[in-house]
C-alpha cells in the first residue's frame, strides 16, 4: 500500500507471533512490545540526518557522524502508545516526548480526546507518532490533527498492527505521513478490533480488562 511500510524483519516476525498467542503473559507480552519497539524504532528513524563533528579517538582525532538538527518527538496515543515508546526511548534517550489521550466510544468507536502535552516547537522537530493498533484509524487520525494544529508538519506513525480500513481513512486523512508498522492484518471486526490482530494491547500490557 502506498505510503506505508511493512516492517517484516526476521525477529519482528518471530516476537509478533508470540505476542498474538493468547496464553503469552501480560509480563510477556509488556517485553516483546518493549523489544520489538527498538527493531521497529532503527526502521522509522533510518533516515534521520546526519553531520559531522569533530572528536578524538584513542588513536587519532577525526570527522564522526551525529545527528543533525532539534531533538526528534516520540508522541504516544494513551495508554497504549507507551509501550512502544519505552522502547524507542531506550533507543533515542534524548528525544523529546508528547503524550495525547484518548479513548475509543464503543458505541460510535470515535476518538475523544481527555490529554494532550507536548513540546512547543513542533515544527522544528521530526514527530513520530506511537500507537500499538491502526484499527479503525479514530485515534491516530484524531491524534495527528492535534499535533498539526500545533505546528507539527515532519510527522510519521508507527503502529504494530494494521488494519486494510485504518489505513484507507488514515491516507485519505493524512496522506502526507508515512505509516510504519509490523503487520497488515486481514480485517477488522464488528467491533473494530483487528483481526486475527493481538486482541486490546492496552489490556494485554497492562493486565487489566
């Protein structure tokens, strides 16, 4: 699908299957979200830009490559946005964080939103944007609208899990930010859960129902 990418490295394949199998622990199941963040995470940011700086090795002083430009923004969907960005922090522990909190209606399955904070230079800064399921793309249409409002205009969405419907309305609704994610599941259900997905991450991480 145009503008999305389909992350299906080795390892990210073999820790999806695991956390999909409903007897893998909410212990479990809280780690490999954490692990396969940080595969994830060097995909999303593979093109970040670089410059030069000069440092010393023990041997000799040299031109070494480092980031260039503001600190990047990791902006997670509450709650479940913060087990991938655990991970990604473990990768980029400098990065900025914004946290945006919504809940689906289950009667209308809209986004409502009760949180948001976040950097005050947005536009200077690439944001990536962090939410285990693209279902029925409420949230993380919603979740992106706020951010542009505040300026955000370098925007991308990683996801682990992504539905055919989320990601024909996310395009539609933003086709301007590229979507990353593990897996393009078959469908979603009445419910708009994706299926065969890995059922509600919220509760699987967090044990609750």
């Amino acid at each position: 699908m145009q503008g999305v990418t389909v992350i299906d490295h080795p390892l990210v394949q073999h820790k999806l299957t695991i956390m999909r199998d409903k007897n893998t622990s909410t212990a479990g199941f809280r780690r490999l979200l954490r692990e396969i963040s940080l595969l994830l995470g060097y995909e999303v940011t593979r093109d970040l830009q670089l410059t030069t700086t000069t440092i010393e090795t023990p041997i000799e002083e040299m031109e070494a490559p480092v980031l260039e430009g503001k600190k990047l923004v990791f902006a997670s969907v509450l709650r479940a946005g913060n087990g991938l960005l655990e991970g990604l922090l473990d990768l980029v522990p400098a990065a900025r964080v914004a946290h945006i909190g919504l809940y689906r209606d289950h009667d209308t399955l809209e986004a409502i939103e009760y949180f948001f904070k976040a950097p005050g230079d947005l536009a200077d800064r690439l944001v990536i944007v962090v939410d285990p399921m693209l279902a029925t793309a409420n949230s993380a249409t919603a979740a992106i609208d706020r951010l542009k409002a505040r300026g955000a205009t370098n925007i991308r969405f990683l996801c682990l899990l992504a539905a055919p419907e989320g990601i024909a309305r996310f395009t539609a609704a933003h086709p301007d930010v590229p979507v990353y994610t593990a897996a393009i599941d078959r469908q979603l259900n009445e419910k708009g859960y994706i299926m065969p997905g890995v059922g509600d991450a919220g509760d699987r991480m967090y044990g609750t129902k």
